[in-house]
C-alpha cells in the first residue's frame, strides 16, 4: 500500500570508501526506472545516463578506491500516483574541490580532465585548447610521470570520453553547452600551469609577475578574457577603506593562492551548473502529475569513513558528515523505537547502543565546537595552522579529542568507527576559500556567454549556485577597480554584483557551508519512511573472493550492525497503525466485498485466522516481529492469487461467450450483406440478358411489319414467317402474296405494270418478261433485307436466307429459295426439327450447340451463389415460371403453326456478344 504523503521511501546507502556504496546506487536506480516504466522511453534513458555523467564530474582515484566519490549526491526519483517514473533531481553536497589543484601521493584529480585530454589527443584538438602533447598540465601531473603516457596509449580513457559524449545528448545538453564546458575545463588546466616570480622595486620587495607568459596568454584565450586584465586579477588585489580603494601588490604565495582559488571556484561552480542544468532538463511534466500528487524516492549516496595515511582538512568534513548519517541511523533506530514502545504501551526490553551525541556536539555546537573555532580563527589575518591547533587543544577538553606528542601539527579525533589523526595543515587557508573580487570582475566580462553566467549567478548557503538567477538591479551595481598597465583606473568599468558580496575578507567559509549541507542533507532524510542500506568492505587489498573477518567484523561493530541485529529480534521492527493493518490484510479473514472497520478487534481478527504468534497490539498499532510481515504477505499473495485464478477464468468464459455474440452477430451481418448483394447482381445480370434478347428480337423483326396473331403459344419471329410464306409463294405461284411476304409495296406505277402484265398475260413472251422484271424487284426487296440485317449485326440464317436469294440461277422463278438450306459438307446437314415447348412441359435434353450457348448464358446468373450452391449438370435446366410469357412478350406477330414452324427450323448467333438463343 502506498502512503499518501508525497514521500515513498529514502534509501541511505552508507559503508567504508570502497565497500560498494555507489554501485548499489546505480542498481538500485536502474530497479527503479525498471519498475516505474513511463510512456516515454527518453526520460528513463535520461534518469540512467545522470549518474555517470555526475561522477565523471566528482568521482576520482584515491589510494583504497579508483572511483571514490568526492561529493555527496541526493537523487530524488518522481512517481506518478500510479508508479511511473516522471521526473528526477540531484542535490549534491560538499564537493572536494581542493582536489584540482593538489592531490595526495597516489591519487589522481577528478575523471573528467583525463577523460577530455585523451579524447581531446584523438581527435586532434589539443592545439585548439592550448593543451600540450608532451608535458602534463601541472594540476594532472604526478610523481610517476607516465600520465601523458596513459593518456594517450589507455583506451579506456578515450571510451570514457565517447561516453561523456553520449551522455551529454542523451540528457539534453546543446552542442554549444557541451563546447563552452571544455574550454572552461582546459582554461583550469592552462590557469595551473602559470608561475609566478618576485620582483623588487623602490618601494615594494614582495611584488610578483608572471615571467613566462605563454600559460597566461593561453588560459586568457581559452577563457575569452583579456590576458592583462588576468595578470593583475592575480598579482595584485584592492582594499576597501574608509570610502578610498587602495591597490596593493601580492606577493608570489598570495598570487599562487589566488590563482589556485579561481581554478577552484571555476570547477565548483561549473559543477553546480551542470547539475541545475540537470534538474532541469530532467523535471517531470506538470501536464502529468503535479508534485504534490506524486511519489518520491531519494537515494543518498555520499562518501564513506576516510581514514588514510595523511588526513587533512576535507577527511575531517567526510568523517564529520558520516557521525551525522550514524546518529540519525541510531536515532531512527534504537531511540525512536524504543520511545514509541513507551507511548503505547509495550513492555520491551532495552537494548543498549553507542550514542555518538557529544561527539557531534564537539563539531558542530557554538560558540566551542571544532567547527565553530575554526571559523573563528580563520578571521584574523595572523593566525596559523599551529594557533589553530592550539586552540582546539585548549577548548575541546573531552575524551573524543587528544593531541599526539611529538607532533605540532597533528590532532586525533575518535570516532565512531576508530580513531583518526589529522594532519592541520592548511586547515585555515582551505576553510578560507577566498576569491577575490577582482578576479569575479574579469570573469563576468569574458566573452563566454557560460563564463558569464557562473559568475553572475549568487551561491546559497550550502556554497552551490542558486536555482535561478537573482533579479539584477541598479541598487545591486558596484564599480570596482580596473586595472591596466600598472595604473589603477576607477569608474571605467561598469559590473553587475550580487547584494551579498563584499570586497573584504569577511566571506562564508568552508565550514559554514559545509554545516548548511548538514542541515539540509538531514531535512531530507527525515522525510519519508528510511531505509538503510550498509555496504561491508570484504578487505582492503581490493581483491576478489577474499574475506578478511577481522577487517568485517570490525565495520560491523563500528556501524552498530551488531547492535541492530539485537534490537531486532527482541523488539518489533514493524509497527502498522490499525486503520493501514485492516485496510491492507483484511483478506485474510474477511469477504472480499465486506469493509471491517479500522478497530483493535478485526486486527486480532486477522492476526489469529493467520496463525501468527508473538505479536503485540498498542495503542494505534500493531506490533510485528521482523519475520511477521513477511508471512503475512506471503498469505496474502497466495490469496490474492487464488482470486486472480477465479477472475482469470470468470473473465475467460464472459469474453468467450462475449466473442461468440459478437462472431454470430457477424455472420448474420454477413449474411445479409451476401444476400443483398447477390439478389441485386442476379437481377442485374437478368435485366441485362432481357435487355439484350429484347434487343435482339427488334433487330430481327425489323425486316417485316408485323400482323399479330391471336395465338401466342405459335408466335414465331417476323423475318420467320416471312421465308416461309416467300418459300410457299415461289412454290404456288402466287406473285401478289410472295411480294408482300418480303415485305414488297409496289408503287402505283408498279401495280398499273401489273395489270397490264396480267392482260398480256395471253402473249407469251410479253408474261415471260413481266415475271423477269417482278422477280428482279423481289431480289431488289431481298437487298433491302439483306442490307437491314447486316446494318443490325443480324447473322446466321437472315444472312443465308439473302445469299440464296442472290445466288438463285433460274430465271424462271424462285424455286432455290425454297430448296432446303444446307451447311458443311456437299450432302449437306440439315437443322435438327424441334418442337416449342409449352408451360409446364418436362424439360428436354440438351444436344444441340445453341442450346448449351443458352445453357452457359443461363448457368452465368447463377454464379452469385457461391460455394453453397453447386453449378448445375447438362441437361439439369431449371423451368422458369413464366418462361413461355416471356419468349410470347418478344414475338409481336402471330404465332406459325407447329407443324409448319416444325417444318422450318432455323437458329440466330449474335454475333457482337458470343451468345446464341434457341428460337422454337
């Protein structure tokens, strides 16, 4: 169950430098963007790429780690309400920046500057950067001398480059941003390689100048700022007193230490940069979940208890901050548990533990803590390292703190996980911190945009940059002094300032920022439900498989794991109020759909159909043994899962049954659709086959008027009734009916020919002549027959009735017209007689080529009936209601007589189409 704040869970992932702290960082952030899967796959690839591009900024090699961490990190990981990771940010704290410009034998500076030196030799950019191929940059070098030498020849170092790369895209930054970061980073490297020399005039001794300047010109260069402006930021610095600016020159350690300061401001701040840019290139979407409805998840990963040969001012903060981790682990753990067992009620035994309470008084307290005399002491001009230390021996009088003898500049702190000597040099000057403000104003002005802006923004309490940029006004402007050719020039130069800074000495110190940290680092701890996560170091070989059970069981007693293994099993590590312990195992006893109230009874209830034992009820809570919950889940889950199997088939047979309402529903829908569109191509296709037979029958009954006839049963075609009433006519005799019946209308002139044909008629040579002439007229008729079909496509019989016509030789009439027609062979092949079939007569028999025509044209209608219906066999010719009705609509004259149609069979192709129709 999740709760309803809007914190889930704060991680604390402590341990020894080098015991794994910030690889189970990395697996614990990748669990957590596995399971928060959001909708965009780029934020998770962003959240992943983070850490390893922060850790290229603050991680670097010491003597017990090659990737310690030298800063703090704070990684808040943003759910929506329902687990999808929307958003992260990072709080990074206490940065070792001193690191730049000085390491310990056997350490190395931050991974970034060799990362962008090898990649910088690959590509060949060194002479772009003013970084030289041979000789280190002072800040990279160290004893051994092989670091150009690793550079260039270890791969790694450049895949670490390609990867820095990689991450810089991945997470948003512009190709600009990424440019301006490298030329900040070369220009720290090019600051360190300036030297400084002393120089005597009349009425100073302790003057410093720059002898070489070719490591000034390049760091002026790289940095985009004037290179004379840089070399009096460094050797000489202004004073502020009684409304005069006095310039005084720095000596050569002073213009060392102010070079060093800028390279060490310049990284810090770039640092800080980096990671707000993070921040907000990685805030979640307010359009998704705002953050007060979402869920949020903190990893701390810090450096570990430090303990080295030589321990100087920045192992004295790393260990400081560690007291405070191990007493809030001993406060959440051991006090707080114990008080809540007071307030309800529960009798449990005490467990005794080691309370490191005044040790943290002795560092943090004022006006007489470590810490606070520090400060103190680092106000006078005159104080040193040896005053230092002779005043925390006279003020820290307690048994966690003791001065060697024999050593000036050493003191021994004890701590909770042993005891620790320090060395105190430098402690004043790096707590000091000091950047004067003249080299601010030369940064301001440089002509990197990104220059400008690390120097513009104000540091916060905790010694990072501000999240936004403060509001400039004309209030907030001061002139400080420029400087040009030895000669100080006021008023010339005007430069945007924050309220807070001062020209003067008095600025926030190391161990005031660092207390702030504290501060803030702890506001964050306590928010939410914390768990603690302690890595054990195995040994200090750094080898694998080795087990070192001295070196283990010494961390175990030191970070009070012993103790806590204690009060866990006599205590009750789970302590569940009623109204979240109902809510959350109500399962277990009761109906899934019953709501039990939040009261002592159902708790007890639950606890006893569970079978637990051991188990304690307060006042508002229920006590459980650390193994409780666990059993308790695990009876859960198996009955959620027997729940989830009941649902799983429930919904497996609605979704079964829902399918096959909605499979018939389909098949109906098909169905119908099928039909419709069937019935609606069946009578397209049959209203085209009577358009084209009713087509057909006018172009063949064109040739002849037509005289209808009372009986339809004998209809027949015009142009069939006319062969054979010409066939009869030219066997009688008889010319007036054989005229008429090709259709002849003769004219008036014609008719009187006639007549007087008929009255000569008793010449025999003048009637041979009239019959020559009339038969001549009825072949001119035969033409304009001939000439009519051919203009309608008419084929077949019409055009053989024609050519015997044309080809008659006797001229004593028309006998060849009415011969029996012929096809094929010389014998000949005369048509198959037929008789028409009437209504309700048994089908016949297909044997003739135009009746299988008619049977395909017919079969072709059928074809909307798909698979279902199988086409039909010969001869299987369905009787079609009213078939007689519909040949009888196509015949406009009167039916011939059986016998004489039965006489004269003859078929019609159309030739335009391929079909062929039985006419009877």
């Amino acid at each position: 169950m999740l709760p309803t704040n809007a914190w889930l869970l704060s991680a604390r992932i402590s341990g020894e430098s080098g015991s794994g702290k910030t690889e189970s960082a990395h697996l614990i952030v990748q669990h957590l963007t596995f399971l928060g899967k959001a909708n965009n796959q780029t934020l998770r690839e962003k959240i992943l790429q983070v850490n390893s591009l922060v850790e290229a900024f603050g991680n670097a090699c010491t003597a017990i780690n090659d990737n310690s961490s030298r800063f703090g990190k704070y990684l808040e990981m943003m759910f929506t309400p329902t687990g999808a990771v929307m958003g992260a940010r990072i709080s990074e704290y206490l940065l070792e920046k001193s690191r730049v410009i000085k390491q310990a034998v056997g350490e190395k500076n931050f991974h970034i500057f060799y990362y962008i030196y090898a990649g910088l030799y690959h590509q060949k950019k060194l002479f772009e950067f003013r970084l030289p191929e041979e000789k280190p940059p002072r800040y990279i070098a160290d004893e051994t001398g092989k670091v150009m030498h690793d550079i260039t020849s270890k791969e790694s170092y450049k895949r670490q480059f390609e990867a820095i790369q990689h991450c810089f895209r991945t997470i948003g930054f512009t190709d600009k941003e990424v440019y301006s970061v490298y030329r900040i980073l070369a220009g720290i490297l090019n600051i360190g390689n300036i030297e400084f020399a002393a120089i005597s005039s009349r009425h100073q001794t302790d003057k410093s100048e720059v002898p070489n300047s070719e490591a000034l010109e390049n760091a002026a260069s790289i940095l985009c700022i004037s290179p004379e402006e840089l070399q009096e930021a460094l050797t000489s610095h202004c004073v502020v007193a009684r409304g005069e600016t006095i310039v005084r020159a720095n000596t050569v350690d002073r213009a060392a230490d102010v070079r060093d300061a800028m390279s060490k401001a310049l990284y810090g701040r770039l640092f800080s940069w980096i990671v707000n840019r993070i921040n907000i290139l990685l805030q979640p979407d307010k359009n998704i979940c705002s953050v007060e409805d979402g869920m949020n998840v903190g990893i701390l990963d810090i450096f570990g208890f430090e303990n080295f040969q030589r321990n100087s001012f920045e192992q004295l903060c790393i260990n400081i901050a560690n007291e405070q981790i191990q007493y809030y682990f001993n406060q959440h753990v051991f006090a707080l548990e114990q008080m809540e067992y007071q307030n309800e009620g529960i009798d449990a035994t005490s467990v005794e533990y080691e309370d490191n309470r005044p040790l943290l008084n002795m560092f943090l307290q004022k006006p007489l803590g470590l810490l606070a005399l520090l400060d103190e002491e680092s106000r006078f001009p005159q104080a040193t390292d040896q005053t230092l230390v002779d005043k925390f021996e006279d003020n820290l009088r307690c048994k966690y703190f003791w001065r060697p003898k024999g050593v000036e500049l050493c003191f021994g702190i004890q701590h909770y996980a042993g005891k620790v000597l320090y060395d105190a040099s430098g402690f004043l000057e790096k707590n000091r911190d000091t950047l004067p403000a003249d080299v601010i104003v030369v940064l301001r002005i440089s002509e990197n945009e990104l220059l400008q802006q690390l120097f513009s923004i104000p540091l916060t309490k905790t010694g990072n940059l501000a999240q936004t940029r403060a509001r400039i006004t004309a209030s907030s402007r001061s002139l400080p002094p420029h400087f040009s050719a030895g000669r100080a020039k006021v008023d010339t130069l005007e430069v945007i300032r924050h309220p807070e800074e001062t020209t003067n000495m008095k600025r926030q110190t190391m161990a005031s920022y660092f207390r702030y940290s504290l501060m803030d680092l702890l506001s964050k701890m306590v928010m939410g439900q914390p768990h603690f996560v302690r890595c054990i170091k195995p040994n200090d070989e750094r080898e694998a498989l080795k087990f070192s059970r001295e070196r283990v069981l010494a961390q175990l007693r030191s970070t009070g794991i012993l103790e806590t293994v204690s009060i866990r099993q006599q205590g009750y590590s789970h302590r569940i109020l009623f109204e979240e312990f109902v809510k959350r195992y109500y399962y277990l006893a009761f109906r899934a759909h019953q709501t039990p109230l939040a009261s002592k009874e159902n708790c007890i209830t639950i606890l006893e159909k569970s079978r637990l034992n051991h188990w304690v009820l307060g006042k508002t809570k229920v006590f459980l043994r650390y193994y409780q919950v666990e059993q308790l889940n695990l009876l859960l889950q198996e009955v959620i899962g027997r729940v989830v199997v009941l649902q799983a088939y429930t919904k497996g047979w609605l979704g079964a049954r829902r399918y096959k309402r909605v499979r018939e529903k389909r098949e109906k829908g098909a169905i119908a659709i099928q039909s419709a569109w069937r019935g609606y191509d069946a009578r397209r296709k049959f209203k085209k086959i009577s358009n084209r037979r009713s087509d057909s029958a006018v172009y063949i009954q064109a040739g002849h008027p037509s005289d209808q006839s009372s009986d339809a049963h004998h209809a027949t075609t015009g142009s069939t009734r006319a062969r054979v009433q010409f066939q009869d006519c030219s066997k009688s005799g008889d010319q007036q009916v054989l005229r008429e019946s090709i259709g002849y209308k003769s004219s008036p002139q014609a008719e009187s020919n006639s007549n007087q044909a008929e009255t000569s008629s008793n010449y025999p040579a003048v009637a041979e002549k009239n019959r020559l002439s009339q038969a001549q007229s009825s072949l001119k008729g035969c033409d304009v027959f001939a000439g009519h079909a051919n203009k309608h496509s008419c084929s077949g019989t019409d055009l053989l009735f024609y050519r015997t016509c044309r080809a008659a030789p006797d001229h004593q009439g028309l006998k060849p017209l009415g011969a029996p027609l012929r096809f094929g062979s010389e014998n000949g092949l005369a048509q198959k007689q037929r008789t028409p079939r009437r209504r309700c007569q048994q089908p016949k028999m297909l044997s003739s080529p135009e009746d299988t025509m008619y049977y395909n044209q017919l079969n072709g209608t059928l074809e909307y009936q798909g698979s279902k219906r199988k086409p039909r066999k010969l001869g299987q010719i369905k009787v079609l209601d009213g078939e007689d009705e519909y040949y009888k609509s196509l015949s406009p004259v009167d039916s011939v007589p059986e016998e004489d149609n039965s006489a004269h069979p003859f078929f019609f192709t159309s030739s335009s189409k391929g079909e062929s129709f039985a006419q009877h």
